[in-house]
C-alpha cells in the first residue's frame, strides 16, 4: 500500500538523514577500531569503505540544506518566518559552540596554563558540527536577502555553491595562518588541521538548500516518483563529470588531484548523494511509516553525534574507546563493535526520547505547581 504524499515527504526526508547518522556511527567505529593491518592502500574492500565512509559529511550537509531549504519555503507569512529564523540562528548558533566544546583541551575553560599550542589548534579546528552552524547562517542570510529584493534564492545558492568549490583550489595558493590568526585562518584552510573549512564543504549544504527549495516550488516532494527520476538524472550527470574532469587531467597533465584538489571529487560524491536520494525517495513510495526508533534517532542525530564521538575517540573529560581498543580489531570484531554502538546509540536515542516527552514535561508541571 502506497503511503499518502504526505508521509511519503517525511519519510523520505527521515531517511535521507537517518543514513546519513548510520554512516556516520558506522564510520567513526571502523575508523577506532580496525586494526592497521586491514587498512591496505590496495585493498578494494577497504577503498571502496573509504568511499562511502566520505559521504558521510556531503550526504549530512546536504540532508541538513534540503531540510532548511523546504522549511524556508514552506513558510510564506512573515510571522512564521520570522520564528523559523529565530530558531535557525539558534541551532546554528548551538552546533558551533558545541563543536568547539566537544575539542576543548581542558575540563574547564579557564585553566589553559598546561594547554600547547597543539591543543588551541586542535581547539579551533572546525570539524562537522561548526561547519553546519556557520553555513546555516550564510543560508539564512541568503533567504532573508531573497525574500526582502525578490529574487530566487536557489540560483544564488547555486552560485555560491560554485564559488566555494572553487574556492577549495584558490584556499590552497593563500597561507592564511600568515595573515589571520588561528581562530579565523582554521576556517578556511586545512594545514590547521580542520577536517571540515568552508571550501569546498560548505557547498554540500548550499547544495541541499537550492534542491530543497526547487523541490518544494515544483511540488516535486507531492510527486515522489517524478522526485526520483530528477535526483538519479542530475546524480548520474555529476558522477560522469567527475570522471570526465580526472580523465583530461590524467590525459593533458599526466597525473591526478582526485583525492586533493580536483572539483571532480566534490562531484562524484555530491552525484552519489543524489543517487541515494533518489533510492530513499523510491522507497518512500512502499514505506507506510518507519520504526519509532529510527524516527527518534533521526530527530536526537545532533546529540548521538556528540555522544558516540566522545565515546569512540574520548574528551576533555572522558577517555574513549580509542585508548582501550584503538586500531587492535580484526574484521569481525570491528563489525560486533559497530553492531554495538549502533545499538547503545538507538538506546541513547530512546532514553533522550523518554525523557524530553515524559520526564521533562512531568518537571515542569510541578515546578508550576510550587
């Protein structure tokens, strides 16, 4: 029985980002435990892990600006929009402190006195959770533009997009520690040792918001199969010009940037991505509702984000699975763990669940009562 449009656009959006929290958990554990020995540059089980292990991050941004990009559109009083906004810069706003302070080198913020200069770098890094906050921000600034002078904000997002995935070859010829200090340079330049600066990374969530607000314009979210048919084309049209870009590079320079600089790796993952919409939303069709469990997880991903890291790889204030089991597995065992965290994170989500709809509303009824 084919679900009503209605389901179908939550499932698929619930779907979307709940593969994208799979990947995630499941990437971050294999990365903890597998043992070196696996780990071979040659091995095609391996490679083919590390691939869709990158598409953790693009199919997370562009899940989060599909989201936003519906949620903006979706809104045409001004009242209404005005809450939303309210409620994106703070979630933005939430994502980046929080970013900062899962990677803070002390216990407390006042204490640094025993703190080297590799910790404040590791400190200001921007990893995943920054990266969302500050280009939510830009999005929202872009919408607010389009709606106050008229003017499609899907094309501008588009634009922007571009301008960052270029931006990732220019950010290389500048030495931005030279000319901005450490908090601001991290942003823009990996040599910091950010995983995720704004180009090309950014890109992904502009990405997701111009396909979300298109989506949502057309009615393409009511026509889920129509849905299908133009995420696999425009997927499929980005893979192929990913390998065509790596193949004149090969043919004019003899050599290859896919996993450096080259704008072909940003296409092909941003094609795959599509391709996996394209499935969800297929599957969207077929699926009458999704378990509870996976609906609550979908909703708690911020908070098992920052609970299975801080588990895995340790903090401030707790050591991690890293230093107890780091890089010790074999295959199998490392399959049991990610089996495991997977099964205390749905746990977590669950406990989280209780508590904000049950515990906490209880809490606050007898705090009016005193």
């Amino acid at each position: 029985m084919v679900a009503d449009l209605r389901s179908q656009r939550v499932i698929y959006i619930d779907l979307l980002r709940f593969c994208a929290i799979f990947l995630m958990v499941h990437g971050h554990t294999v990365d903890v435990l597998l043992s070196n020995e696996f780990r071979k540059p040659d091995s095609i089980g391996f490679n083919t892990w590390l691939f869709f292990r990158g598409l953790t991050a693009p199919l997370f941004l562009f899940a989060s600006g599909f989201i936003y990009g519906v949620r903006f559109r979706r809104t045409d009083s001004e009242e209404k929009f005005r809450k939303i906004k309210i409620k994106t810069i703070k979630r933005a706003l939430l994502l980046i402190v929080i970013g900062y302070l899962m990677k803070s080198p002390t216990p407390t913020i006042i204490n640094w006195e025993s703190v080297t200069y590799q910790m404040i770098q590791l400190f200001y890094a921007i990893d995943i959770l920054q990266l969302i906050g500050a280009s939510l921000i830009i999005f929202l600034f872009m919408e607010i533009l389009a709606r106050k002078f008229k003017y499609d904000a899907a094309r501008y997002l588009i634009l922007i997009s571009i301008l960052f995935v270029l931006g990732r070859q220019l950010s290389t010829l500048v030495d931005w520690e030279e000319h901005f200090p450490l908090q601001i340079s991290s942003w823009f330049s990996q040599r910091t040792g950010s995983l995720f600066p704004l180009f090309p990374w950014g890109a992904y969530l502009f990405l997701g918001g111009a396909v979300g607000i298109y989506f949502q314009r057309k009615n393409f979210l009511s026509n889920m199969i129509h849905l299908t048919k133009v995420q696999l084309k425009i997927g499929i049209i980005f893979i192929l010009s990913a390998f065509l870009i790596n193949f004149m590079e090969i043919i004019f320079f003899n050599m290859s940037t896919l996993w450096s600089t080259s704008p072909a790796l940003f296409y092909a993952r941003f094609g795959t991505v599509l391709i996996f919409g394209s499935l969800f939303s297929i599957l969207s069709l077929y699926i009458k509702r999704i378990p509870k469990f996976l609906y609550n997880a979908s909703k708690n991903s911020l908070w098992i984000y920052v609970v299975h890291v801080m588990l895995l790889y340790g903090s401030s204030w707790n050591r991690g699975v890293k230093d107890f089991l780091g890089y010790k597995c074999n295959v199998g065992e490392t399959v049991l763990g990610v089996i495991a965290m997977w099964f205390l994170m749905i746990l977590f989500s669950e406990a989280l669940t209780y508590y904000f709809n049950i515990i906490s509303p209880s809490i606050k009824k007898k705090l009016k009562l005193i």
